[in-house]
C-alpha cells in the first residue's frame, strides 16, 4: 500500500504576467493617433514652422516673456500675502474680522478675473484722486492722480493678485484645518503664544497640504496673466499679437506664445515636485508632532541626545 506524498510547491519557476489584450490595443490606438498628429505638423505647410523659429526668439517675444514672468510672481506673491492673511481671519473668533474675510473672498472669487482687471484699469472713472487721511472727518494727508497711479501693469497686479488671495485664502484655511489640533494644543502647553505656535508648528506642517494646490495656482496664474492684454500689458500674448497685426502670420505667432507658455509651465512644474519632494522628506525626517510630544512627556526640558 502506497502512501501519498505530498508535492512541494516549485519555486524556481519564472513568474508568468497576466495577459492583458486591452493594453496592447490602448497603446496601438495611442501610436496610431500620435504619429497621425506628428503627420499634421509636419505635413500641413500652414503651420509655417520657419515662422516660428524666426519669432521664437525675438526681443518683443523675450520682452513679453519677462513681463509675464514679472507678473505671474507679483500677482502670486500678493495673493499669497493676502491669502495667509484672510486665512488666519476666518479662522478667528472675532465675527468682525470673520465676516471681512468671509465677504472678501465671496466677492473676489464670485467675479470673473477678467471683470476684475477691466475694474482696476478704469478705477481712476470712479475715484479721479486718491487720498489718505483720516476718514469723514480729515485732514487729507497724501493726493495722488488715479491716472498716474494705476498703469496698465499696476491694475494688472491688482486684479490678478486680490482675484488670487481669495483662492489661496481658501487653500491655506484647509492646510491649518488639516493640522490635528493636539499640535495647537501642545504648543500653549510648552509656552509658545498662539502666534508662535501658529508660525513654528502649525504653518511647517499645513506645507504639505498647501504646496501641492499652490503649485497648481502659479501655473494657472501664468497663463491667467494672458488676461492683462486686454487691458494693454504688452505681455507674452499681446507681444505676439502686435506682430501678426502687422505680418498676418497669426498661427505661427500663436504657436510661438503655446511654445513659450508650454516651456514656463513645464519648468515650474518641475520645479513643484522638487519642493513637494523635499517638503516630504523634511516633514518625514523631522516630524514635529513626536519632538512635542517627548518634550511634553519630559517636562518641557531638552531631551538629551545619543552619545
């Protein structure tokens, strides 16, 4: 009488990958429909490719480069001057600066940039002077010319950058917010003021959830600047534009603003991963949340390290 044996399992085998049709057939379809594109471009003598090499480089296109360059941080670094400020504002208990911030960004986020821009641009038709003095009851201390005052690039500034505080007002409210609130609660425990807590612990940590969508506010805030030619800001667009009014090459020319948008946005996304990258290998390397509570654990006193 034969007893079984029991087979071993052989683990000397190669492994076998699944067969997957539907990706063959996806990346054949997705070959296909690039090579036809690649055809278009460069088959259709419309596209004018000498054209745009010709006008790649030119100084009004670098000129309008720069000024979009200049813009897209101005307007970012106003919006994210007032965005920290209208934040901390909806996150405090006093309803008078609750409800100014409330109200700023209902109407800054309500109302298209572009309505905004145009506003700006003729505001010296609302206030022909502008004073600073004391309110209703004077004196005046300082008159300017709204007409002097507001160029075209400053009521670009303003419209692009309060439109952008009220969205990155929004964003660094949900970074705070994202914060567990035993960090607040730890730091007044080891005696930093509600200011100190907010700037040493709260603000490090709520980075991982406002860099990403802030990332994502530069770019759009770049090809948002676009916006300002209509308002007579010889940027990028407008720069092009001047050209083919005079040439009538108005694809080559637009191809050649694309190019110069698609490459500024490619490096500043570049750019957000390497922050993103280095932002997560910090917050992990040193997290604050485990330096607190140690410190708590041991009476607020430095905790001595290795020897």
């Amino acid at each position: 009488m034969t007893s079984d044996k029991e087979v071993e399992p052989r683990l000397d085998l190669p492994p076998v990958p699944l067969a997957r049709p539907g990706r063959w057939v996806a990346a054949a379809f997705v070959a296909l429909l690039v090579a036809w594109i690649v055809a278009i471009l460069f088959n259709n003598p419309n596209f004018q490719w000498k054209v745009v090499g010709k006008y790649l480089f030119s100084k009004e296109i670098i000129d309008g480069v720069k000024l979009t360059i200049e813009l897209t941080l101005t307007a970012m670094a106003i919006g994210v001057v007032l965005g920290v400020i209208a934040a901390l504002m909806r996150l405090s208990q006093n309803r008078l600066l609750y409800g100014t911030a409330t109200f700023y960004i209902m109407a800054f986020r309500g109302t298209p940039a572009l309505v905004q821009l145009i506003f700006w641009y003729n505001l010296a038709a609302l206030f022909p002077k502008i004073t600073l003095g004391i309110p209703f009851f004077g004196p005046d201390f300082v008159s300017f010319n709204a007409n002097t005052i507001i160029t075209p690039v400053i009521a670009a500034n303003l419209g692009l950058g309060l439109c952008e505080g009220a969205y990155m007002a929004e964003i660094v409210r949900a970074g705070i917010l994202s914060v567990d609130p035993g960090q607040r609660e730890a730091g007044i425990a080891l005696g930093l003021t509600r200011a100190q807590t907010m700037r040493r612990i709260i603000l490090p940590q709520a980075l991982r959830v406002i860099v990403p969508p802030t990332g994502n506010q530069i770019i759009s805030m770049l090809k948002l600047s676009s916006l300002a030619s209509v308002i007579s800001v010889t940027e990028l667009l407008s720069a092009a534009g001047l050209i083919y009014t005079r040439t009538f090459e108005t694809i080559p020319l637009l191809i050649v603003a694309s190019l110069w948008y698609i490459t500024l946005t490619g490096v500043l996304t570049l750019g957000q991963r390497v922050i993103e990258r280095r932002l997560g290998r910090s917050v992990a390397e040193t997290a604050p949340d485990a330096g607190i509570w140690s410190r708590l654990r041991a009476g607020g006193r430095p905790i001595a390290g290795p020897d």
